[in-house]
C-alpha cells in the first residue's frame, strides 16, 4: 500500500460514503410499494364484472365469466378520467375472445361500459 495515491483514496472514501448512503434509504421508511391480491375482471360480451383474487399459481387472461362458463373475461382499470379500460398488457387477448364483445366500447383504446 506504500504506492496508493491521494486521489485513490479519495475515490474509495466517496465510494463507502455512496454505499452506506444509498443502503440506507433504502432501507428506511415505510415500504411504498404493495402487491395486488385481486383484479377486476370484466366480461367482454356480457359486461359483468366480478373482483377476483389472485391463487398461489397467478391468473390466467381471459378468465372465465363464473357465470357464464365462457373464457371472456378480461382485467380493467378505472383511469384518471373516470371511464374503465382494459389492462393495456391483456387488451391484445380481445381478438381471441369470441361473442359480439358488445361491452367494449372502442376496441382500439380498449374502453368499456362498465357501470361499477
């Protein structure tokens, strides 16, 4: 260690300095971020919507309408401007839902008529 220049050790001070700092905030305060235990889940033909709990393996798009029997139900999101959309992530799996999709208002923006 006889060759260790000044500005090494510098370096080295501000790299523990910028470790510490950083472990520490985060590892302080209340945790901000909280899984989901449930989604709404949204039929595409019927426009029944149920909240459904998520099991040990995950869900499943589309889902099943408990009602129906029918594999068409898809999760929505009620946005900043009041009106229910499909999931953007699964809004892809309306093309492989048969049914006239009559609750689907625009299946582009992938809004739909949901009175909840």
């Amino acid at each position: 260690m006889g060759n260790v220049k000044p500005w090494q050790i510098v370096l080295l001070v501000v790299a523990v300095v910028a470790v510490a700092t950083s472990a520490y905030f985060s590892m302080s305060g209340e945790p901000n971020i909280q899984a989901k235990t449930s989604v709404m889940m949204f039929d595409v033909n019927t426009g029944d919507s149920v909240e459904m709990g998520f099991g040990k393996g995950g869900a499943a798009y589309p889902g099943i309408n408990p009602k129906t029997k029918t594999l068409s139900m898809l999760p929505i999101q009620q946005r900043e401007d009041g009106k229910w959309y499909l999931i953007e992530r699964y809004a892809s799996a309306l093309k492989n839902i048969e049914g006239s999709k009559a609750a689907v208002i625009d299946q582009k923006t992938g809004e739909v008529r949901h009175s909840k």
